[in-house]
C-alpha cells in the first residue's frame, strides 16, 4: 500500500530529490517552490518508506493529509480544515512514531501541536489566519491536546497555488544525521554537502579531496555514503581542522595548510569538491578563483570530476573558459543567496589542448505548481 508524502529540500534541489526519489520507486513526483524552499510530493509503497533516509538531500518528510485548490476567502480555510479526519491523523502519527521514533518526545504529559505556513508569496488572506484556524479544527477533535511551540506534533500548510496540509514525520536529526552541527559561520549545511557528493558521481575506493574543508562537512558526507572513499582535507583555520579532525574521527586525513601550499602531484585524486570563499564569512584571499582553480583542476586525474560552489561566476567562469574545461551547473539557494553548484570534468590531458570553449550549462529550472509536471 503506497502513502502520500512530500519532502522539503533547498530550493534548486527538487529535482535532484525527485531522482532520488524515482530511484526508489515512487510515483506521481512532482515539485513547487515555496520561497526558500522545494517541496516535492510522492507516493511511495509503505514498505520502502523507510528508505528515505537515505536520501540524504532532504530537510523533512511530511505525511499529506489534504489539499485545496486555492484559499481567495475565509471560507475557504474551513475547506482546507475539513481534509483533517481523526481516523487518518492518527494513522499519520502512528506513521511519524514508526519511522522517527527520535521525534516522538512528548513535552508535558499530553500532546502538544501547532502550525506553520509556508507559502510562495503574500497572499490577501493572511497565513496567520490559516495556521489559527487549522489550529482551532485540531482543538475541536482533540480538545486534551494544547498548543504550544515547539511541540510534539507540527502541522504544516504549503502554499503555492493549490494549499496543502501536512503533518511533520521527521525531526532536525533527519537533515543533521544525527549529529550536533557544526557552530560554525557560514559552515556548509549537511544537505548541500550531499548535493556536491551526488552531482560530483563519488564512488567507494575513490581518492577525494576537499582543500577547504572547514569542519569537514563535505567529507563527512562522503564517508557516511561511501565508507572506503580515501578521504583528504585541509584548511588554513586551526580552529577548523580540529572540528574536522573531531567530526570525521580518523575516516579522512586532515591538515591545517593554506591552498597555495598544498603540493599534491598532478592526478593524484578521482575527485575534488569544495564549497569556494565567496561571502562576508569566508572572504576571498588572494588568487583561489584563478590559480587555485587551476591546481584543483590538475591535482584530479584525466576525466576526474572537480564540484565547487560559489555564487561568483563572474570569478569563476572566465578561468573555466581559460583552462577550456567542460562544467554544468546546478542553482541553489545557500543561505539566502542563490549559488551554484559547478561540476568541471577534467579532460584527458592529452586532448585537453584541443578542447573548444564550451559554455556553461545549466542544470536546474524554476518548479511550478502542486499537481505540475516534473521539473525537467
């Protein structure tokens, strides 16, 4: 028997999950932006729910309960509210109970709910009128339940031309693996990192590298996939090659070294990925998109893979050009600011001289409404 679900991601990440997802058998996928976000819906066979888990990309997993064609008028919230019905609620939470145990903390004695809007732009009739009267239809059918935040049960309604009602399956230990994440300025969210590892095609055995691994994140992710992956990094932070050091505990060998003194011989890795300096947070220092971007490049070996993020291709682009390299790129929304995710095949270096200019390509598109077509 297959339920209705639905996953949030970074936006730009949609269709990447909806692969994912594909990969593991389910149906009627489909994706709409909301805002900052992604959200895909799915069926998947109950029996494979478990699964999910597995896919790293996701933020949450979200039991569908209902939806609305649209909400213009007030009426049309008792509409929404009316998708709610005990028997299925209670189906939904002995759901979120099964497959995130880890969320199921009662805080106080009885359960407590409440509810979220999300939504895709402002609309005249105000989410704080739809997140209270939601709230009230839970009341009526459970009234020992109370309201409260944070709570044990999170009702959420994604709103993006048609309105939909879920309730919140999973908890921050989906999207953190667990894991306390890193305190950090602007350290790498584990979801972006699993991004770089898909798109960057890394493999078990492999050699990779991250020559700016801050705290590890990006090899983190790469040995929680890839266990016998031969894990290197470096950064030139004391404070965060100790975390890293800490967080990986001897799965990735790792060094404090500036860039322009590593020294590692040309072909040395089947894979480099590295989230570039781009912001207030990690500021650019000397020639990292001209040079540096040059010596990653080498230090892969022929039709070896580098994966750098960065919002600045006005930096990066007029080297991949220079150096004739072939790349696609992936957009996403990193802590508000849309980057990309670039991944630049290293041509055989035999050829490589007589390789034309190739422009960049693309890879993601903007999601439309609940019920479109895939995002290509």
């Amino acid at each position: 028997m297959a339920e209705t679900l639905g996953a949030t991601c970074f936006a730009g990440l949609g269709p990447l999950v909806e692969r994912s997802l594909e990969r593991l058998g389910a149906e009627n996928v489909a994706t709409v932006r909301i805002r900052d976000y992604d959200y895909v819906s799915f069926r998947l066979d109950r029996s494979k729910i478990q699964s999910l888990r597995s896919i790293h990309l996701l933020e949450d997993v979200f039991a569908e309960i209902g939806r609305v064609r649209g909400i213009a008028i007030s009426s049309d919230i008792a509409k929404l509210s009316r998708r709610l019905d005990r028997p299925g609620l209670l189906e939904s939470i002995a759901l979120k109970n099964r497959l995130f145990p880890e969320a199921n903390r009662s805080r106080g004695g009885r359960p407590s709910y409440c509810c979220f809007v999300r939504q895709n732009k402002d609309h005249r009739v105000h989410r704080k009128q739809v997140a209270r009267q939601i709230g009230l239809s839970i009341a009526r059918m459970f009234p020992r339940w109370r309201l409260n935040d944070p709570a044990d049960l999170e009702f959420w309604v994604f709103w993006a031309g048609e309105v939909l009602l879920a309730l919140r399956l999973s908890d921050r230990t989906l999207k953190y693996r667990g894991r306390r994440p890193a305190e950090r300025p602007g350290a790498l969210r584990p979801t972006i990192a699993a991004a770089m590892v898909e798109l960057g095609d890394v493999r078990d055995g492999q050699a990779v590298l991250d020559p700016m691994c801050g705290t590890g994140t990006l090899l983190l992710e790469c040995s929680l996939r890839y266990p016998r992956a031969r894990l290197c990094g470096s950064d030139r932070s004391d404070e965060a090659t100790r975390t890293a050091e800490k967080r990986l505990g001897g799965r990735a060998s790792v060094r404090r070294c500036e860039l322009d003194d590593l020294d590692y011989p040309p072909g040395r890795f089947d894979r480099v990925l590295t989230n570039l300096p781009w912001g207030d947070q990690a500021p650019i220092r000397g020639p990292v998109y001209t040079k540096g971007i040059a010596k990653l490049l080498d230090w892969v070996d022929d039709n070896g893979i580098v994966v750098v993020l960065t919002p600045r291709r006005d930096l990066l682009e007029p080297t991949l050009r220079r150096l004739r390299a072939r790349w696609t790129t992936t957009r996403v929304l990193v802590q508000g600011t849309w980057a990309s995710i670039y991944v630049v095949r290293r041509q055989s270096r035999r050829l490589a001289s007589r390789a034309p200019e190739v422009p960049d390509r693309s890879a993601g598109s903007r999601p439309r409404g609940f019920g479109s077509a895939r995002v290509p």
